[in-house]
C-alpha cells in the first residue's frame, strides 16, 4: 500500500472512511506518493479537499 507522504495527518485522518482519489507521483525508494491533489467524494462527485497550492493559500 501506497501512503499519500506530503498531505497533512489531520486532512487525512478526517476522510479515513471516505472514498477518496489521490493525484501524485509515486516516489518508489521511498513506496509513497507525492500528493498533487486529495480528491475525496461526496456523493454528487469528487471534490479536492488539500493540494500544496491551497495550503500555500491557507498560510
């Protein structure tokens, strides 16, 4: 199993049991992936909750 390895433990911790997506690059020494975007769906679709750039927005 891959493991999102930029995204933050609380984003991820609070989707734990949702269906999500993930759009990265894998980073294969390390068996994780580089995390673009974290997409998780919602019923209607899938909607982007973290990505590096809404976090640089965030701050």
């Amino acid at each position: 199993m891959r493991v999102p390895s930029n995204g933050p433990r609380d984003t991820k911790v609070r989707h734990v049991r949702k269906q999500a997506r993930v759009i990265g690059t894998v980073v294969e020494p390390y068996r994780s992936i580089s995390v673009e975007s974290l997409q998780v769906e919602l019923g209607d679709g899938y909607r982007e909750v973290w990505s590096p750039q809404a976090q640089q927005r965030a701050f």
